[in-house]
C-alpha cells in the first residue's frame, strides 16, 4: 500500500492484515491469525498491540452509538444525525494525536461524502487507541480502511483509490 521511511509496527501489521485479508469476513480467529503473522515474521509485541487495536476496533464498531441502526431511545438513526451546519472540534488530545495534514484529510473525507460523522467519530476513537502522536496521512488512510473494513462496507471506488494512494510515488501527467 505504501512504503515507510518511520512508522509504528502495529502499523504494518494492520497493513498486511488490510492487505491480506481485505474482506474483513475472510479474517480467520485471532489464534490463527496470530499465528500466521508470526510465521510471516512479526514480533510478537508489534503482533499482541494490533490484535489489541483490531479487536476493540470490532468493539467499537459494534458499540458505536452512530453506527447503530436505532440510537438508545429507539430513534432511527435519520432523526439522531447531526446537521449538515455541523462542526467537529477537536480535544487537546485529538489535536496532539492528528498533524494538521491529517486532520485536513479526515475533513476533505467528510466534505465529499466519503465519510460520514458516525464513520469519522469511530475513525477517532482508534485514531485515539494508537501510540503514535502525532498521526500522519498514510496511518489515517489504514486506519479509515480498517473501519470500513470492520464494518463490512467497502468505499467507493474513488474514494478507494485516494485512500490507497501513496503521494510520494505518485506521477504526474
């Protein structure tokens, strides 16, 4: 998907687990899993902070209030949205955890449809679950795939090929 000058190693696994198992139904147990990416040569710390991340990703995805056909109260999810005016702020926290060029990219996804709100308060959270401060574009792209891929939703086609895009490779013609 794209090569990396530094990153953090649970970023590579969820690369090769994306990678590999890109529909999300096609990913075996954890177990198995575990397994098979010992034997592709991950270390084992690298191996137990992805599963970690990816487990309570399905967490999430299955908690997640915005992702929820009904909300709490029994209201359909049409009558619970945020308005289209609506502004996203971000924490301390957030701020320190996204670059400017991250954040930037999360908003693009959200002006041209390609992330809802729901899809972007769960983008996040696990933004909020990594150890790496801050996040850069490439990391936000994996970690918007795998929420997508957790879901069972796959993006549109163009929105697809900016998330797997790498801009230091890219041509101009």
């Amino acid at each position: 998907m794209k090569d990396r000058l530094t990153v953090a190693p649970m970023f590579e696994v969820l690369n090769f687990v994306y990678e590999n198992y890109w529909q999300g139904d096609a990913c075996p147990e954890l177990p198995a899993l575990q397994r098979k990416l010992r034997a592709v040569g991950f270390e084992n710390t690298e191996i137990q902070e992805a599963l970690v991340w990816i487990e309570d990703l399905k967490l999430a995805t299955r908690q997640f209030p915005c992702m929820a056909e009904d909300d709490a109260m029994g209201l359909p999810k049409s009558m619970v949205a945020p308005s289209s005016h609506a502004v996203r702020l971000l924490s301390t926290a957030e701020q320190q955890h996204l670059d400017r060029d991250s954040w930037g990219f999360l908003i693009f996804l959200v002006s041209v449809g390609a992330l809802s709100s729901g899809h972007l308060e769960l983008v996040m959270e696990r933004v909020m679950a990594t150890s790496l401060c801050p996040i850069g574009v490439d990391d936000i792209k994996l970690i918007v795939l795998m929420v997508f891929w957790s879901l069972g939703e796959e993006p549109e086609a163009l929105v697809l090929d900016e998330l797997c895009d790498n801009r230091t490779t890219r041509t101009g013609h």
